[in-house]
C-alpha cells in the first residue's frame, strides 16, 4: 500500500500535475485561437457555429485517440465540451449570446 509521502507515488503525481498544467496552457492557447476567430467571424457576418467543421474536427480527433489508445468516445465527449463553449464566446461576441 502507498502513501502520500511514497517517492514513486510523488513523482507519479508530479508528473500528472506537469500535465495537467501543460493542458491549461494549450486550452488558454485554443481560447485565444478562437476568440480571434469568433472576433473575424462577428466581423464576416458569419454564424457562430459551424456544424460541417465540428463533425470534421470530431472525425479527426476521434482517429487520432484509437491511434493513441485513448477512448474515441471520451476525446468527442471532450472536443464537445470544448466546442460548446467557443460557440458560446461567439455568441457573445456577435453579440447573440448571453453574457458572461
């Protein structure tokens, strides 16, 4: 049995702790991405969501979580969420969405 002060259970840890930092950085980087695209988008008189993309994108990262032994069903679940959100910002920001 481990305990909290087991050096592999530390380093374990620290290693799921550099990653999940690692995550917050790259999602602040998508978000950034995304604003300006929401930002172009308001500006084009495009809509906010882009549903042919999305099932793209899904496809896509589906493939690319067999291929990396993560399970297809949780990276959609994921992107989704992800996406769900950016279209939020985009309604904002066309100013069709509820506020923050």
């Amino acid at each position: 049995m481990s305990t909290p002060d087991d050096p592999q259970l530390q380093r374990l840890r620290a290693s799921i702790d550099n990653i999940d930092a690692a995550l917050v950085h790259i999602l602040a980087e998508r978000f950034k991405i995304t604003q300006a695209v929401g930002e172009y988008k308001a500006e084009a008189g495009l809509p906010p969501a882009d549903p042919a993309r999305e099932d793209a994108q899904v496809a896509r990262l589906r493939a690319l979580a067999e291929a990396s032994g993560l399970d297809p069903a949780f990276t959609e679940k994921f992107l989704r969420f992800i996406v769900a959100e950016v279209i939020q910002h985009h309604r904002r920001i066309a100013g069709t969405g509820d506020p923050p």
